[in-house]
C-alpha cells in the first residue's frame, strides 16, 4: 500500500490519515461508483472524525458531496447515490475489523 497515491475510501480527498481494517467484500453502487472493495479503507481526518463520532449521515453526505464535486452530471441521481453510499458506507460497519490506525503520513 503506498501512501502517495492514497486517497480517502469514503470522500476521496487524496492524503488521506488514518487505516481502518477490514475484510473484503463486493458492493455494486450505481453509475460503477464503487465495485469491489478489497481489504483496509483509508480514510481522511474529517472523515475519521465522523467515523468516529458515528455520524454516517455527514459522513455520506460528505462523500457525495465530494463525489459531485468530481462528476457534476451525478447530481441527476443524488438521491440514490445518497442511498447507495449510506449501504456502502453500512457494510464498512460490518466488515470493519478493528481500531482505526494512524497512517503515519508526515505532518504538513
Ligand atoms: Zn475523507
């Protein structure tokens, strides 16, 4: 796994802080978003954060929001895309592993 072409597995800022451990599974969103998800997810501090603070729904929103920002013509289907984050975002739940663990990035 290498740090420089990280980004965060839930709003995909590159950089992203922290590894959470998890088993790997397969989840269909729609438009392809996300395929197979394989093994740890990292994440970025605002979204550890939310993770932490068990705030999925900022957590998914900030992930679609992001996600638009990338691809405009998704806003057509936020809706669902919202609801196939919030799902993605449930299976993390259940396939996550363990504490969360500091990806050791050099400070800024
Ligand atoms: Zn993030």
């Amino acid at each position: 796994m290498s740090d420089q072409n990280l980004r965060c597995d839930f709003c995909s800022v590159p950089g992203p802080a922290w590894r959470y451990p998890a088993r790997s599974f397969v989840a269909y969103c729609a438009a392809n978003i996300a395929g197979e998800s394989v093994g740890d997810w990292a994440a970025c501090d605002e979204c550890h954060a939310l993770i932490e603070s068990e705030d999925w729904q900022r957590l998914t929103q900030r992930s679609l929001d992001e996600l638009i920002m990338n691809h405009p013509e998704a806003i057509a289907a936020a809706t669902a895309l919202y609801e196939d984050l919030a799902a993605l975002h449930q299976k993390f739940l259940e396939y996550r592993t363990g504490p969360p663990t500091p990806l050791g990035v050099s400070a800024v």
